[in-house]
C-alpha cells in the first residue's frame, strides 16, 4: 500500500480578489498562511511521516508546502518543483475578475471555460507580457510546451509525464507522497484516481488547505480516501461536506 496526500495551496491574493490566476505568480493572503500551518498542523496530529513532495513552480504552492512541511518538521524531505503541476493556463482570461468576466462573456461561457472538461479560454497571445516564455523559469521548455490557453483535458496531458514518470514512480516504491497543488491539477489528478467522467468532472471542487488522503494499492488504485481535518475525529466526507470547505 502507499500513501498519497493531494493538498491545494492556501488562499492566494487572486483567489481573494475572485480572479483568474493561472500561471500569474502571486503569493498567499494571511489567510493562506494560516491555511497551510493548519495543514502541516493536521497531517502531523494525524501521524502521517511524508518522505517526499512535489509541487509547482508557482509560489503560492511552494510556499504552502513550506510551511506545511515546517509544522510537521519535515523540512528536510526531498521535495521535487514541477512546472507541470502549475495550475491551468487561463490564457487571455488570467488577471480578469471573474464576475466582469461573466459580464462581458455571459455566465454560460464562463462556466463552460471553468467547470467543462475540454473546452478552452481564450488563447493569450504570444506578444503579450503574460506569455509564459518571458518567465526565465520556463526558458527551456520546447514552443509546443507552453500553454496559451489550457482547458482541464490539456491540464491533465500536460501533468501526465510527472505523474507517470516521478510521482507514480514513487508510490510504487511505498513512498508516502505529499503533491502540492492547485484546484485544476489536483482535480485532473482526481479525476485519474477516482475514474469521474468528463461530465461528472465539472461539478468537482477541491478546498483551499486541507488535505485529501488516498491509501493506494499497488496497482495506485485507491482503497481508501478522505478529507483531514485538524482535532477532528477523521471519517470519510460526502461530497456536500466536501462544498462546504471550498473558499
């Protein structure tokens, strides 16, 4: 058996402000940081001895995975950035409030470009000052890496080789796995794990800051899963319970 636990990161300045992020590094509210002690805080009273990580390379996932780690004081584990578990690319739609965006767009497509399993926002284009290419941290991916615009099927082709190649590697090895991520990543990754349909896809969330545990056999088809919770009793979550946590 082996041991996965998915944690989004902690409430970022643009999730507060209800804007499209993506690929836009901002950093953690206060809340955020409170978000993840609380997580590092949970897994630790809960027992649970991680001995590697993995996360983007955006920072307000390492900087949750941060202080995760220093409230388990696992500091010292291995820990992998991956710049394809940074969060879907939103394209032209990254900075826009998403309410204005509602406005200028109609309810409708907005939701189609967040919640659908294949359809895309609007492309950037490669001119802009937002294009991924001017980012020194991703001056060696080939053109046909960098996203314009990503709906969460291209998120999940696009993580696919990290999940296949390390962080499955890992499990199989009976490592206990800590992925730190994003809400669209992790539910891709989800989405994997739990077989949900494209359909069903949409109506997934995954909270800000706690943790999702899976025990996994050694085919990494989960036996177990649940939501953790910090001095609480930890019983499996409904997926209503699972809503009421989203921030």
């Amino acid at each position: 058996m082996s041991t996965l636990i998915l944690l989004r990161h902690g409430e970022s300045e643009w999730n507060r402000d209800d804007r499209f992020t993506g690929w836009t590094d901002v950093d953690l509210t206060a809340k955020g940081r409170r978000q993840a002690l609380e997580a590092g805080r949970c897994l630790r009273q809960q027992v649970f001895d991680i001995d590697v990580a993995y996360t983007s390379v955006l920072k307000r996932a390492i900087r949750t995975l941060w202080m995760t780690l220093d409230e388990m004081d696992r500091m010292w584990i291995p820990v992998h950035t991956c710049w394809r578990l940074n969060e879907r690319h939103y394209g032209a739609l990254q900075g826009a409030n998403k309410t204005e965006a509602a406005a200028q767009y109609g309810s409708d497509r907005v939701r189609q470009w967040r919640r659908c399993f294949d359809v895309r926002p609007p492309a950037i284009d490669s001119h802009d000052d937002r294009y991924p290419c001017r980012d020194r941290r991703y001056k060696y991916l080939r053109p046909d890496e960098i996203p314009v615009g990503e709906s969460l099927k291209d998120t999940f082709s696009r993580l696919w080789p990290c999940w296949q190649h390390e962080i499955s590697l890992a499990l199989r090895q009976r490592k206990n796995v800590l992925v730190v991520a994003h809400g669209n990543t992790l539910r891709a990754l989800v989405k994997h794990l739990d077989e949900i349909s494209d359909l069903d896809i949409a109506e997934l969330e995954i909270p800000m800051g706690v943790p999702l545990f899976y025990k996994l056999d050694a085919d990494l088809f989960p036996v177990e899963k649940r939501y953790l919770l910090a001095d609480s009793p930890h019983p499996p979550l409904t997926q209503a319970a699972c809503d009421q946590l989203v921030i």
